[in-house]
C-alpha cells in the first residue's frame, strides 16, 4: 500500500525533497503516486505536519 497525504498538507515541500523514486506532486495538497511510491517512509518521517500516512 501506497502512502497518502491528506488535507492537513501544508504545501511545504520538505517531502518532495526527501522522496528517492519521485512519487510526490506539487499541488494544493501533495499528492503521491500509488504506482511510484515504494512505501519506504522517508515522505512520512519527515512531515511536520503529520499529513502523511500509509493509505490502508
């Protein structure tokens, strides 16, 4: 399962930097590619938002 952000999402960046297959997106609210995401974590662990969880 892939990981989600939700709209607590404050658009900060700091995933996008962090993310090694490039599975996020720029937007309002980030999003992340299911088909890219290879569930590693590293988007998560670093959110200071918490906006990012496995997608269940």
């Amino acid at each position: 399962m892939a990981y989600k952000i939700s709209e607590d999402c404050a658009a900060c960046g700091t995933c996008i930097d962090e993310c090694p297959v490039g599975a996020i997106s720029e937007g309002d609210i980030y999003k992340i590619d299911p088909n890219v995401c290879t569930e590693c974590g590293t988007c998560a662990s670093v959110c200071p938002m918490g906006a990012i969880s496995l997608d269940k």
